[in-house]
C-alpha cells in the first residue's frame, strides 16, 4: 500500500500540488468518491473543481487507488500517512537548504 500511496503523492505533485495542500486534496477526494452519487471520473472531476481543486485532478488511476482505499476503509490511515509524507518531505527541503548554504 505504502508504495502506491508513494505514487499517488508524486502524481498530485506532477500535477502541481504543493504537499501541504495534498492531505486535503485526498480528503475532498475520500468524500466526493465515497459519496456513491459521484462515481463516474468525470463527475468526480467536476465536483473537486467545484471544491476549488482545478480541472482534471483524477484520472483513472487515480480514481482506482482511492476507490480501493474506501472499500478498504482505509481513508483515515492514508490522511494521516500524506501528512506524514508532505511532513518528511518538508524537512528533506530544509535539510537541502541548509546544505546548501553552508
């Protein structure tokens, strides 16, 4: 799971995402595809923009890793596992930074 979840950070960030903003990406996203009226991708891309995440976040990739989370009932465990992730991230970054100034 860990790996997939490692992917579907990297896919946010391609998209352009900074990792703060990605827990709540997958939060809006855990509840727009949790709701069952919301199933189709293209629905569902539709309601993130609404939500104010842009236009076409999910793909079919990525609705299947979240769509395999809920039925997993995982959605609280893989929040909390990209706040740790954008977390980790966020100190690699300053670590670099201060590596390179000195």
């Amino acid at each position: 799971m860990e790996i997939r979840l490692n992917d579907l950070f990297q896919k946010f960030k391609t998209k352009g995402f900074m990792p703060i903003e990605i827990p709540g990406l997958v939060r809006d996203a855990f509840n727009v595809i949790g709701d069952s009226e919301y199933s189709a991708i293209s629905t569902i891309n539709r309601e993130l923009e609404d939500l104010g995440w842009g236009i076409d976040i999910m793909d079919s990739v990525t609705h299947e890793v979240i769509t395999s989370l809920i039925e997993d009932n995982s959605s609280t465990d893989v929040v909390s596992f990209f706040i740790n992730l954008q977390e980790q991230y966020e100190s690699e970054e300053e670590d670099y930074s201060r590596s390179r100034r000195n």
